[in-house]
C-alpha cells in the first residue's frame, strides 16, 4: 500500500534552516508514501546542504522551487511550488504544517490544483482496505476522534504541529530537482519585511515543544508567572498560558494555548492555576502525559490530567522545582 510520492512543504527560516516542523511531516509522509520535500527559494537561494539535512529527516526526493516571489509574496510561490511538485511527481497527498502562514497556502493551493483539505489533522493512515489515505483529527477539544479523506483530486492535508511522532528513516543521497514556479497562484500579500522572532529567553518554542509548562489566571500577576518560568526551565521546558492570563497582562498573546491561541502536543503539559476550560482544552487535550496543580479539586482541568495536585501553586511548585533540580545534581 501506497500513495506513492507524497509532496510535504517545509517551512524554512529566513536564514533558509528547515523549521521544527519538517521532521515530523516528512514521517507522516512516509507512513503512506514516498517523501518528496518541497522548498521554496529565491533563485540560487536553496542549496545542497538543506537537502542533505532533509534527506537526513527522510525525504527521497527534494524538490527546490525557485521563485523571485518568494521573498516579496505571502505564500504565492509555496503555492505554485506545491502544484507544480504534485504534477511532477504525480502525487495524490500534499501534507503542510497547521501554521498559520502554510493554512493560507492550502487553501489556496487547493482552488489552484483543484483538490480539497482535510484541516488540522494529527495524523494520515491508510484504510483497512488499503483503498485510501485517512486524516485523523482530534476534536472538541480533543474528546473525540474523527476521519476524513478526499476522493478524487489532491488531498491537502494540514497537519497539527508535535502531533506525530513516527519519523522517516534518513536517505543519504535524496534526489534533488531544481525549477522555477510554473503555475500562478493569482497575487498574495507584499511582504515588506520578514525577521525571526528572536529567541530571547533561550526556551523551547511553544508551538512543537516536547514539553510544556503554563501559566493560568491562578498566578495571580505578571510578576507571579516567574514561578511558571522557574518549572518550565527546571524541565527544559516551553512556557504557555491561557487566554484569562494573557488578557490580564502577565504575558504576552503568543503564549497563548487553546482554541484561539495555539495548539500542542507535547510529551507533557503542567497547567499551572489554569481551571480548563474547553477553549484552553482545544489547545493541550492531545498532550500525551497532563499533570495539573490547581487548588479547586472540582476544577475540570483535573478531568483530563493524567496526574493531579490539588494545592497552591505557589506552595507545590517550589517544592517541585526544588526536587526535579536536585534529583538532576
Ligand atoms: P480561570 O478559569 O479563572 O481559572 C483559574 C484557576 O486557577 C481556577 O481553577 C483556580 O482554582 C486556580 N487557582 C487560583 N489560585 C490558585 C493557586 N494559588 N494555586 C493553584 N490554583 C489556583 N482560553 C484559553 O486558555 N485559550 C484560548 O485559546 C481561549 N479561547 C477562547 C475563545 C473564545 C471564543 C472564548 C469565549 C473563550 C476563550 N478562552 C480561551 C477563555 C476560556 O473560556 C477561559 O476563560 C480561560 O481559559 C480561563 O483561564 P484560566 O483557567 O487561567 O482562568
């Protein structure tokens, strides 16, 4: 069984890395197919080392889409890169991470190729027939599990950032295809300027963290959340918060996991004084291991915790943090 090649666009940093979020789409893409990574490139701007990184995170094909656009446009080249690639390489399955900037490029991508999206999903399989591809989503906040496919036409599927864990096996010598974009994807936004958002505090980056501490409106203040930073660095961890805490101001909206902040799946989730509202839920429910201190012991949050405190935060968390930083000597 196979959905022979499968094209994966991979996002890049402005330095031209592959983002966090390549490994785990390139091995999505090789439990139902061939990897084909596609990157999107100035001309002259992609280079034999990004496709040896790529072949080490499993793609047999790389196929290096050069377009003057790519720097000046939103998307518009990842578009018509990925249409081309899929026509090159027959491909029946786009996969894209669920980020913001490649959600735009699927939706386009699928008027322009002229096939539909399976939206948000946390990972592909094929039928028991072996018939067709499956996207899995977790939804209502991660309650239920449903499936969907496309038939007929290109099945676009974006796909939840540290949600799948299978990894494809590394290939030495990827075959590499450079070409100019070919189809037009009709204009995109002007980018006037693009820059890293700096990693200043030298954590994790939420968005794909194996690991994840946050922070609720239990903490209390801005200077409170200190404590939340404290665990998190004890863990090696990335900090989050929920929404009640970015309105009050203790940290900034890009800390902010749920359903109108962004979504993880890290190997475990520390809620820190956050009672789990459904909407915070959305965000974290797919967390593989949930531990919760909250001092309501009626508090939802404690529903789907695989491991609960009922306590102050600011009694437990010090003790914890105490205890972790002592085991690792
Ligand atoms: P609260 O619900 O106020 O809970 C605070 C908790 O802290 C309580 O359980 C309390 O017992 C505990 N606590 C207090 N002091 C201590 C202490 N000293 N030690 C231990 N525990 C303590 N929320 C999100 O998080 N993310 C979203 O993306 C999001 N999107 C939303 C979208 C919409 C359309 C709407 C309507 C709401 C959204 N919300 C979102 C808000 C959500 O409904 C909740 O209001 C929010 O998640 C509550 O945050 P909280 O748990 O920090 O605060």
């Amino acid at each position: 069984m196979t959905a022979g090649n499968v094209v994966v666009l991979i996002e890049t940093t402005t330095d031209g890395t592959p983002k966090s979020t390549a490994a785990s789409l390139l091995g999505a893409a090789a439990q139902v197919g061939t990897p084909v990574a596609v990157v999107v490139a100035a001309p002259g701007g992609a280079g034999q080392a990004l496709a040896s990184r790529l072949g080490e995170l499993g793609a047999v094909h790389v196929y290096m889409a050069e377009s003057e656009a790519a720097a000046a446009e939103l998307g518009t080249a990842q578009v018509g890169a990925l249409a081309d690639a899929a026509r090159a390489y027959g491909a029946q399955v786009a996969l894209l991470p669920a980020t913001n900037d490649s959600k735009a490029v699927a939706g386009r991508l699928a008027i322009v190729a002229n096939g539909a999206i399976a939206a948000d999903a946390v990972g592909v399989r094929w039928d028991a027939e072996g018939q067709e591809v499956i996207a899995v989503h977790a939804v209502f906040g991660g309650d239920f599990t449903t499936e969907s496919t496309v038939e007929g036409g290109l099945m676009i599927v974006t796909v939840r950032p540290g949600s799948v864990d299978a990894r494809a096996e590394a290939v030495a010598s990827p075959e590499v295809r450079t070409a100019p974009v070919a189809t037009a994807a009709g204009p995109g936004a002007r980018i006037d300027a693009a820059t890293d958002a700096p990693a200043a505090t030298g954590r994790p980056v939420l968005r794909g963290a194996k690991a994840v501490v946050s922070g609720g409106r239990g903490v209390g203040s801005k200077e409170n959340f200190e404590i939340v930073e404290q665990l998190a660095d004890a863990l090696g961890a990335a900090v989050g918060a929920s929404r009640a805490a970015v309105d009050a101001g203790y940290v900034p909206q890009h800390y902010q996991v749920g359903q109108t902040g962004i979504s993880v799946t890290p190997d475990l989730y520390v809620a820190l004084g956050i009672s789990g509202a459904i909407q915070h839920r959305s965000g974290m429910q797919t967390s593989k291991t949930i531990v919760a201190i909250n001092k309501d012991e009626d508090a939802p949050i404690f529903e789907i915790a695989d491991f609960g405190i009922v306590g102050d935060l600011f009694t437990v968390v010090p003790q914890l943090v105490e205890e972790i930083n002592a085991r690792r000597g």
